[in-house]
C-alpha cells in the first residue's frame, strides 16, 4: 500500500474545487465504504495487536507503529456489525481526527477515486445503518457508504465538551443574546457539539448539514434585504460535506459581495498539516481543528467583542 496516498501538494490542488478522493474499503459484508485520503496517514496490514484490559469493547488492542502506541477499533463493530474475524489478514487504515490518531481495522482496502463533492449525497432515511452514515455515492454502479467516524470516536472514545468554567466573561454572555451564529456540518453528532458550545456562550443557532443549504439559506437572507453581518455573527463550517464542501462553500460566499464579509471560521476533523494554505486560498477567516470546545466558544467571544467594538483578543 505504499503508494495509496497522494503528495501534499497534489491533495492540496482539490482545494476550492469541489473535490475529494475516497479510500474504498470493505467490512464483513459485501458493501463498499469509504473515507477521504485527507484523514488518512498510513494503510498497512494488520500488525501485531496486544489486548489490554478495560478498553471500549470495540477496540481490538493496540498497536506499537512508528515508535507510537495507537488504538486500533473494528470499524465493524463499532457501526453495529458483526466484529472482523482473521484479523491477521484484515488492514489498518491510520487516520488522523479531532487531533489525535487511531487505526481502524477493516478487511480490505480497495482504490482510491478521485470526485466531486456534488456526487456526494446525504444518506437515505429509514436506513438501519444510516445513524452511522454521512453520506452515500455511487461508483461503478455500486453503492459505496462514507462512515460518520466522527460518531464512532464519540462512543468509542468520548471528548470532554465543556468549557472551562469562567473563560466567558459573563458581560460577553450578555452582549451575545441579540447575536446568531450558523452552524454547517454533515455530522449529527459534530453539529450538537458545536451548538452546545456556542450556545454556551450566550448566542442563538441555525444548524445546517451542507454546503449546498448554507449558500442557499444565505443566498436566500439577501434576497430578502437582510445584511448578513448584521444578521449572522459568524459562520463555523465543516470542510468534508456532500453536495458542497466547507473550502467551495467559503469561496462562493466571498464571491458573492452580498455575503463577503460574513466571518467565517472552518472548523474540521481534517489534519492540520494543509490547512493554512487552504484556509488563504479559499478566505477564510480562521480554522479550527476539531474539537476544542474552550477554542471554539474563546473565538465565538473574540468575535462577540469585535462586534461591539472592542479588540479581539489575541
């Protein structure tokens, strides 16, 4: 598998394009999944695995690769399925989310394919796996389902989600009553932990779960007269998203002058490794890695400041 992944500077040439890569894999079954090259470092087969008492019962053991200790779960089982079996013979795909990496064992890996975002659509209703899901797309006539690994990792390995008491001033949470921050995210569980958080500052929401609706529902506000900034405050938008994703959606609403001044922070699993090039490529105004609730609720209150005229803090 050494040649699965792309080089930094071809991956970085998807930016603002509407575009993404899947790494294709399998489970137990014969349904294809994938997940985005971006979020992968490393696939390689199964190494040695040493079982430690007490783990969340879908991680399979950890793994000592590259002079770390990584946690290896059964990407299987952790979606509701049966567990891998031979696993000897399975694969580890290394990814990097949320700031910290893990390995998720799986039984083969496939290709990766180059697509467009737009190809990309949000999961069927009524699906049993479709909790798990965030997003489906079609290749090669068959179905291929992309994981919400960030529910996964919220139930196999849960992240503190509180802000730490007194880092919002309490005259910060009076400013924000009036104020309204939008919400961009694919992922059910990422967008109540974002809305959790801002909320905790003191602002009201609007949560969205693609690009595509986002630019909609602000395209649609300034048809209606409405100037944005005074309207929003601010919008935190994920980068991976079916239909449109966070850099295309950052780029169309620069483009469009009703809409360029609308703050806006990409807030993403994605690794940090590309993301200051992005981010000027795309103007943005920030970007955060997921997820760090003190972060996220700090910039919500810099901009809060900001908007009463005080410098924001650095």
């Amino acid at each position: 598998m050494g040649g699965v992944l792309d080089s930094v500077n071809q991956r970085t040439q998807l930016v603002g394009q509407n575009r993404l890569e899947l790494l294709l894999f399998s489970l137990v079954d014969k349904q294809v999944y994938g997940i985005n090259v971006f979020k992968v470092k490393e696939v390689l087969q199964c190494p040695k695995l040493t079982m430690i008492p007490h783990l969340n019962p879908v991680v399979r053991g950890i793994a000592h690769i590259r002079g770390g200790t990584i946690s290896i779960m059964d990407l299987s089982k952790a979606t509701g399925q049966a567990e891998l079996e031979d696993i000897e013979n399975c694969f580890v795909i290394i990814t990097e989310y949320n700031m910290t990496t893990q390995g998720f064992l799986v039984r083969s890996v496939e290709r990766i394919v180059n697509m467009n975002w737009e190809d990309i659509h949000p999961p069927p209703r009524g699906s049993g796996k479709a909790h798990y899901l965030t997003a489906v797309t079609e290749i090669d006539g068959k179905l291929v389902e992309i994981i919400d690994v960030e529910k996964v990792l919220s139930e196999a390995a849960p992240l503190n989600e509180d802000i730490s008491e007194g880092l919002i001033e309490e005259e910060v949470t009076q400013r924000a009553v009036d104020m309204h921050v939008l919400i961009v995210d694919d992922s059910a569980i990422a967008r109540k932990q974002i809305k959790r958080c801002v909320e905790t500052v003191g602002v009201s929401t609007t949560l969205l779960n693609d690009g595509r609706q986002a630019l909609d529902y602000l395209q649609g506000l300034a048809d209606q007269g409405e100037e944005i900034t005074s309207k929003l405050l601010l919008m935190v938008s994920d980068i991976e998203m079916p239909e449109m994703d966070g850099y295309t959606l950052t780029a169309e609403v620069r483009a469009d002058p009703r809409l360029a001044g609308l703050h806006i922070i990409l807030h993403t699993s994605l690794s940090g490794v590309f993301n200051e090039a992005m981010v000027k490529k795309v103007g943005a105004n920030d970007f955060l890695a997921k997820f760090n609730p003190d972060l996220l609720a700090s910039r919500v209150a810099d901009r809060i400041k900001a908007a009463e005229g005080e410098p924001e803090d650095k």
